[in-house]
C-alpha cells in the first residue's frame, strides 16, 4: 500500500481533508498487523508535518488513525491487533484517562458521601468532582494506598472508596493488554494545527507492584466524578489517569518501532 505525499499549503487543508477519506475509503482497515502498522507509520514520518484532520484535543489522535488507515472508535476494545493505540503531543504534559472503574468499590454510598464531602458547584448542585492525591483536599478527602490497594479516605478515619490493586491490575491489562504510543510535534499555522509524526514505541508488562509505585509517586491519580439527583448519585465514572508525559513509566518492556 502507498501512501501518497500528504503535505498541502495551509489554505489546501479542508482539500487535503476530503482527499484523504476518499483514499481511505476502501483501503483495508481493522484488523491491521503490527507489522503492517509498523510498515504504514515509517512512511507516515517521511511526510514530515500534516494537518490535523480534526480541530481540539482529539485532533492528534483522529490524525493518526485517519493517515495510518484505522477506523476511529470509542469501544472499551484494543484498537490495533490486541494492542492499544495513543498519540500525543511531544511538548504535552497533560493528563489522560486509561481507564475507569467504580464496581463494587463504594464502603460509603455514594449519595452519602456527596452530601457528607461534596461542594457545591456554579449552578448550585451538590458533587464531588475531585482529583485526587495522597495530599487531603479542601473537603479533607485524599488517596492513600498500600500494598492491597488504592483508597479514598478521610481525614476523620472514613475508608469512602477502595480498588483492590489486583483487580485494578485485571481493568489496565484488559483495556490496554500493550499499548503502541505515538509522539508528534505540533505546531500551528494559519489556525490550523499541524503534525510531524516522529516516534512509535511498544509498550508492554503491567504488574501490582509496578501500578503500586506509580500510584505512590503521584504519576496515577484518581477523578471522582459524581453529583448528588436528589434520590440517587449520577457517577459519571471513577476516572485512573496518567501524565502523558510519563505514560512509559506504566510498563516494564518499552520498544521503539
């Protein structure tokens, strides 16, 4: 498969855009072998910068998948031959989801505990919408964790929350069984944000003792996100992320392709 010279003036980018979906509509997608992924990105690196097939966060992502050939989807499956596919920003240090998790974790309702620690948000609705760390917030909620797992307690001794490490271990390995993770410069002209697609690295091997660490020095944190509708509790899911930058550090095999 060739993949023609996707380098365009600045005013030519929507041009670019619609001639791109138009080569991709009938190339083979899902599923792509490793080496196939690998063959299509070390052709995508010689095209130097791209632009961005999508405005916002998501751009460098939606890029990517579009150029290498992968139908975009938000299904709780790997994308890319049992192996999770991620894109960032080379300069970036911003926080990313890796998966969420609430069943069976709550030792104090969680209704209960939004009118006992939650604060009160602009429209006046009752909510706990924390990140949280091992240092007590404002409502005195903080992380602690041990070698059995991660908690949310408080500092009056209440255990709120608790994820045991092996079952957390279970939700990463089977979200992201290994994760192949592109690294791109950006930059922006004309409004329009721009791409060059430099690194590809597999990454593999998540073990308890190694998430325990993670969680220890502050690289894992937890989002509550949960508001009080007068009967019950919305939770709109316990998000466990990670700073782009250091999402490496989760594996012990770290590959370039």
């Amino acid at each position: 498969m060739h993949i023609p010279d996707f380098r365009p003036a600045p005013p030519e980018a929507s041009n670019w855009r619609n001639s791109l979906a138009r080569f991709f509509m009938n190339a083979k997608i899902q599923p792509m072998e490793l080496q196939e992924f690998v063959r299509r990105f070390n052709i995508l690196k010689t095209q130097g910068y791209v632009p961005s097939t999508r405005k916002g966060p998501t751009g460098i992502g939606h890029t990517l998948e579009t150029i290498i050939g992968i139908r975009e989807n938000n299904i709780a499956l790997p994308d890319l031959d049992g192996i999770e596919l991620k894109a960032h920003r080379t300069q970036s240090s911003n926080l990313i989801t890796l998966f969420t998790f609430n069943h069976k974790v709550w030792k104090v309702p969680p209704l209960e505990a939004i009118k006992k620690y939650g604060s009160k948000d602009k429209t006046g609705r009752l909510g706990i919408y924390y990140t949280m760390s091992q240092k007590p917030n404002s409502a005195g909620l903080y992380l602690y964790v041990d070698a059995q797992g991660v908690s949310v307690r408080h500092t009056n001794g209440d255990v709120i929350a608790f994820w045991d490490i092996l079952k957390l271990t279970e939700r990463f390995i089977q979200k992201m069984p290994a994760l192949i993770f592109v690294s791109a410069f950006s930059e922006e002209r004309d409004g329009i944000e721009y791409f060059s697609f430099h690194r590809a690295q597999l990454l593999k091997g998540i073990s308890p003792e190694l998430l325990i660490n993670q969680f220890k020095s502050g690289n894992i944190v937890v989002d509550l996100r949960l508001h009080d509708k007068v009967t019950m509790a919305r939770n709109h899911g316990t998000g466990f992320r990670v700073y782009e930058n250091r999402l490496t550090d989760l594996f012990n095999s770290t590959q370039d392709l």
